[in-house]
C-alpha cells in the first residue's frame, strides 16, 4: 500500500452494532502513519467524512495533542459519536450511522480545556475549475484573486482560502500560530491541473501569521516558505506571512484619478521626489523610529508638495527581508512592508499624497530576487520560479535569483503584481528596476558564463517579451499611469510603443546624461574646458527615447559622496556649483528626478540607519538650496517651454554650445505655442561675465525668472536687474540678440514675455 494512498481492504466490523452483516473499508495502516507523519501526498483522501459502508459513516481527524474529541450534530449540538484514537500521534476516528452526509462539528480537549471547531475537511474545494488554469493569463487578475490567503464565506462558514502554486512539490501544508506550526494539523488539497495546493480553514481571520511547510518531490522537508502572494507580512526581521486579504480602504480619489487619465504625460510636467521612506526623518523621542505610514502622510507629503515636485518615487516597499538591501531584494511582492504599517495605511498614504495634488511611483522590481531559505528560492523544492542553470538564473553580482520570464505562470506573476499594486493601492507609476541586467543574457557576464539564445544572440527574448506584456497591461488597467525604465544601455526603443517595436516604458532614465555631467560638474573649473563635450553629448540622444534626468539615491552611497560632496572649490564655490547645475538640469530636456536630501544640499552621503540632516536647513546655505529648488519647480511647473517639448527636438536648440574657454552654455526651449520661450544659460567659471551677447528666436522682454546667485540662494546677487529687452542685432544665427550678465558659477533662466 502506497504512503498515499487511502483505499482500504474491506471488513467485518463487530464494534458497530448498527453495521452487523456489512462490508466495512477499514483504512489502510500506511496512509495513517503518512497523515501522522505529515506527507501524505492527497490527505481528503483520508481525511474528513467517509461513507465507509451504505449508512455508515466515518469521520477522521488529526489532532496532535488532543486528549479526546466528539462529532456534534450542527443542527442540535447532540454528539454523533465520541472519537477512537488511533494513533499516539494524534489520529482520530469517530463511526456512526447516517443516511446523508453528516454536517458536524467537532468538540476537542486538550491541555488548554474544551474548544469546538469546524473540521476544515468536511469543505469543498473553494476554487472553480477556471481558476486553475487562469493563473496562467498574463491579462487577468486571477494570480492574485486566486492565489494568497483570502478570507471569504465557503459552505456557510467564515474563514480563509490558502492557495500556494507548488506543482512538484511531495505534499504541502498550511502553518501557523493557529495550529502550533505543526505541518500535521492542516495538510492541503493538490489541485493537478494548476500545480495548486488550496486549503479553506474555517474560523480563522485576519492577523493570523502563516508559513507552508512544503516537503519536495522526493519528500525532503524544505524550510517553511513564505506565502509569494502574501498581502501582509510580520514586520522584519521576523518572517512569517499574514492573512489578511486585498486590502480594505474606501477610496476617494476618483478626481485625482480621472485628471490623472487625461493629456499626455511626456508634455506635461514631471518633477519626481525619489525618496525611501525609512530614512527620510526619525522619531528621536521614541528610540529613532522610523515614520508610520500615516505620519508620511502627514508630514512627508506636504513637504514634497511646498517644494514644488510632481510625483514621490518610493524606493521598494514590497516586503523585503534585509534593510541593508533598501527594498531592492523583495520576498514578498503584494505586501507592503509592515515596517510602516498596515496595507490600509499604505493606502492612506497613497490618497493624502492624491489629495495634495501629487501621484506616487514605486520602485518596482521584477530582475532578481534574494535567496533567503523563507523565499521563492528552490519553493517546491525544484527551481520554480528561477532557471535552473546558474548561468540563466543567478546574479552574480548581487548573489540573487533571476525570475524564469519563460514559464507562464512566472510571467503571470510579475505582470499580475505590477498590475495590483496600480489597481489596489491607485500608483500612478511603477520605475522598473535594472532593466538592463533583464535584457541581456550576458549582463554583467564573461564568455562561457552565459547562454546564447535560440539565435545565437545575447538578448533575452523570454524577458522581452515579459517587459512588453506588462506595459501593455499596465497602461491597459489603469489609464494615465506611467511605467519607468532604469535601463543604461543604449538598445533602441525603450520608451517607444510595442506595436513599434519598442519596449512600451513610458519614460526611461538618461543615465549617460547623469554619468556624463556629474563627471563635468566634479572637474575643477580651471579643467572644464577640457571636457565641454561631457555637457554637450547627451543632446545627440536626448530625443532618442522619452527620458528623465535622474540624480537619484545611487549617486549619493557606496562611497561616492552627496550631490555637494561631488562639487570641487572652497566652500561657496561648491554651494554655487550645486546651484549652478540644478538650475542647467531643470532648464534641460527631460523630466526630473531628485534624490532626498539633494534639495537642501546634505553634506555627507545618504546612509539607510539614519534620517536626513534636517540641521543643515538651520544654515543659510543649505536653507538657500532648499528654496532655489522649491522656485525651480514652480518655474518649471508654470512655464511650458519648459516641459512641453521635453522630448521633441523641436523644443530645443543651441544658442552657445561651443564656449568651451569660458565654459559657457546657452540653449532656447520651446512650448507648443511659437512665442513660448525660455533662454538658460550657465557659466561654469568663478568668473565673472559682463555684456556676454547671446542670440535669442524673438524680440520682447526676457524676464529673468530664475538667477542661482541671487542672495536668496546664497549667491554673490549678481545679475540682470529683472530681465532684459531683445535687440535687433543679429547673433548667434538668431535676428534677435541680448547682452546678460552671468553671474560666478551660476544659471540664468530668462522667459520671454511678448
């Protein structure tokens, strides 16, 4: 007799007056003791109520450290019949005669006293046969509606729904704080057609913490896992998965959505305030703490609307083991961290941040996953979700997993989860991580660590076609969102439709514009003129793909210094590089995209344990930064040659792109309307430069809206007394000239006004 199975030889039962005559199943001795020992492979075979005779009915029951349990009548409470022990570790039967299938519960003493509950094999299946194979549909929901633990009403009684995608696994269970963790208690149902183990446990509800202890093809007992469609989790470093459902908020953000899904984004103005939420500020008073969820609300997304910016990046707030990893190795990917809270403040967050007039983007990654023995590593004790060859399904540079974008339900998954969280918790963008090291069998990769694909190339198709898939999903579900690519190769085509052959990203990152100016910005000026094509060279691109400007949080660790730090000089030269550069970067083609802390010009590099130096805002000069970047955004935001064009060619051109002696730059922006001008011009010289003749397009006034040394700033307040008038003196190939002066180490942003 298999450890499996469940038929029994048939006999005569003496024991049982009611059944004299009758053929009697006795159950098989083998599938007892794989109940007891938790590895029997289909345990409603065993387990549950079994009509063992016509009219005879037996119920069976596991429960490790129960003294002795009774089968009650639900209708009246009568007891149906006491349960026999038939095994020391906890196996029951109880035998009684019925002419219908009895609907009982049972009354159970232990150590802790009496207690009644439901036998959760007496239930049905409470998934229909079309989930099995839904979860397999990159356009549906079903992975996450299906899989997770579902609180829900199934056979009249409340409590929740597990199901765990494990097609290879021997057997699985469902544990907890509610059985002991005793993989014994709560064996699930295999579902063959999905590869689904599902359980539904009557009584339980939300806040309950949840593993799957999970025994592999050959039997091996695997480290319990956590749930990969988890909403909930325990707060780290504790592991443990938790139920409670998709998340329960009343929104009321339809006016912000409905705004959200008209116009094109690339024309409108993008100003992203990328920020991880555990280091922004702490509570002193209360061992350092980081801020709740609601406190963000309250106090982080005021801050960013003063300021000016359009949107918050999130750095990853999907459940991740490691704070060291910033988020960017996630377990859990359909739980927001509960470092912060609850899903429901989560959500909260998201609409203080709606009602402010500001959408939220989330770090989103989909490359890799780390290879914590609770995670989606070896899950069915078979490489599920990653390759198998390491030289498909490992990262070597960051000791990770890569997703096999090949498998149906893997790219399910994925694109499932990007489509949640813009679907149940309303983000307005998702910023893919690491694309790059997506697309590339070789990324990061020598000859003979990598394997070609079916044409020889070193593209991987499999993740292509994934990354197509959930743009075209994401802009599908829900409309005026935007999807961000960190992507720093040159292939063609990123932020380009599908149906064009691209990638479907919204926007993608200009990181060789970032490499290319940091490298500028952090020459001594007596040098620059010697690397002038480094502020230059990103305009030969710049109209290639829909691209932000990010100065983002991977500039500012891993010993490369703060934004400041970056700046060379003595102390005022390095504040007024600082400035001279935000201002050339929010005058520049291009969305915007600042890391925290770069906004008041912190000193020292981001670390994650500790919050950002509020302090330095007590100095002029850090205070100066602040308000200049407060007055960038709202120039920025109110002036469309500014950003209406951002990523047409025709919005921009060079007036001064070859001053390399003096380090001077000088282009025009355009808006959709032809008298729609901005003039920038940055010197990046501590000297001085009086009566510098620059061609304009138009004649009119040219206000000068924004000077980085003006003294507010902290600058030496020289200037262009309010704005000048164009002459007809022809410079520059323009029929329109003016003579500015240009401040030490500054930019001058000019508006024509007719």
């Amino acid at each position: 007799m298999s450890k499996t199975g469940g038929l029994a030889k048939l006999e005569k039962n003496s024991a049982e007056p009611a059944t004299r005559g009758q053929a009697v199943a006795e159950l098989d001795k083998g599938a007892i003791e794989a109940i007891v020992s938790a590895s029997h492979g289909d345990p409603f075979a065993v387990l549950g109520p079994h009509e063992v005779a016509p009219g005879l009915w037996e119920i069976r029951v596991m429960l490790p450290g129960a003294e002795s349990a009774e089968a009650l009548a639900v209708s009246n409470g009568a007891v149906l019949a006491p349960f026999e022990k038939r095994h020391p570790g906890g196996f029951f039967i109880a035998r009684f005669s019925c002419q219908n299938r009895p609907h009982y519960r049972l009354r159970i003493k232990d150590k802790a006293g009496e207690r009644l509950a439901e036998d959760p094999y007496a239930f049905g299946s409470a998934l229909a046969g079309s989930d099995l194979s839904a979860i397999r549909d990159r356009i549906s929901d079903a992975f996450y509606r299906v899989l997770g633990a579902h609180c829900m009403t199934h056979g009249g009684c409340k409590g929740v729904r597990f199901t765990v995608w494990a097609p290879n696994a021997h057997n699985v269970s469902v544990v907890g704080d509610f059985n002991g963790w005793d993989g014994r208690c709560h064996p699930m149902r295999l579902h063959h057609a999905g590869g689904l183990w599902e359980l539904f446990v009557p009584g339980l509800e939300k806040r309950e913490h949840y593993k799957f202890e999970i025994k592999g093809p050959s039997g091996e007992r695997l480290p319990l896992k956590a749930d990969p469609v988890a909403f909930s989790t325990e707060c780290p470093p504790s592991t443990a998965s938790v139920t409670h459902g998709l998340p329960a908020f009343d929104w009321h953000d339809d006016e912000w959505i409905i705004a959200r899904g008209t116009g094109d984004l690339r024309k409108k103005p993008v100003a992203i305030y990328e920020c991880h939420l555990g280091s922004w500020t702490r509570v002193p008073e209360d061992n350092y703490r980081s801020l709740s969820y609601r406190e963000l609300a309250e106090q982080l997304v005021p801050y960013v609307r003063d300021l000016g910016f359009t949107h918050i990046e999130l750095l990853p707030i999907t459940e991740f083991p490691f704070d060291g990893s910033w988020g960017y190795q996630p377990v859990s990917l359909f739980a927001p961290t509960s470092r912060f809270g609850t899903p429901e403040d989560f959500a909260s967050f998201v609409e203080a941040a709606h009602k402010a007039g500001l959408g939220i983007i989330l770090d989103w990654v989909p490359g890799h996953f780390p290879n914590d023995a609770h995670g989606l590593s070896l899950f069915d004790g078979t490489h599920l979700y990653e390759h198998a060859d390491p030289r498909q399904g490992f990262h070597q540079d960051w000791g990770t997993y890569i997703y096999n974008y090949g498998r149906e339900e893997v790219a399910a998954f994925l694109v499932t989860n990007a489509r949640f969280w813009l679907e149940q918790y309303h983000l307005d963008g998702l910023r893919v991580d690491a694309v790059a090291s997506m697309l590339y069998l070789d990324y990061s990769r020598r000859a003979g660590e990598w394997i070609p694909n079916r044409f020889g190339g070193n593209e991987n198709l499999e993740a292509i076609d994934f990354l197509r898939h959930m743009n075209e999903i994401a802009y599908q579900a829900a409309p005026g969102v935007v999807t961000i690519a960190e992507e720093s190769t040159a292939w063609p085509g990123v932020s380009r439709p599908t149906y064009a052959g691209g990638l479907g990203f919204g926007f993608k990152w200009n990181m060789g514009w970032m490499h290319d100016t940091l490298r500028f910005m952090s020459d001594d000026p007596i040098h620059r003129s010697y690397h002038h094509h480094d502020m230059t060279f990103g305009l030969l691109y710049a109209f290639s793909e829909n691209f932000i400007l990010p100065l983002s949080h991977d500039e500012v660790v891993h010993g490369k210094g703060s934004l400041l730090a970056k700046m060379p000089g003595d102390t005022w030269q390095r504040f007024a590089n600082l400035r001279a550069y935000f201002g050339f970067m929010w005058a520049h083609p291009g969305k915007k995209l600042l890391f925290m802390g770069g906004e008041f010009a912190q000193m020292r590099e981001w670390n994650h344990d500790t919050a950002l130096d509020w302090h330095l805002l007590d100095e002029p000069n850090h205070r100066g930064v602040q308000i200049l970047v407060r007055d960038l955004n709202v120039l920025y935001r109110t002036t469309p040659a500014l950003y209406e064009r951002d990523c047409e060619a025709s919005g921009f051109r060079w007036i001064v792109g070859d001053d390399r002696n003096n380090s001077v730059f000088a282009f025009a922006r355009f808006g959709e309307t032809p008298d729609t001008v901005a003039i920038a011009i940055s010197n990046f010289t501590p000297v001085p430069r009086e009566n510098y003749r620059i061609g304009v397009p138009l004649e009119g006034f040219y206000r000068e809206a924004v000077n980085t040394d003006a003294a507010l700033y902290g600058g030496s307040n020289m200037g262009n007394l309010g704005g000048l008038y164009a002459e007809a003196r022809p410079s520059h190939g323009e029929a329109f000239s003016i003579s500015v002066t240009l401040p030490p180490l500054a930019t001058v942003i000019l508006i024509r006004e007719p």
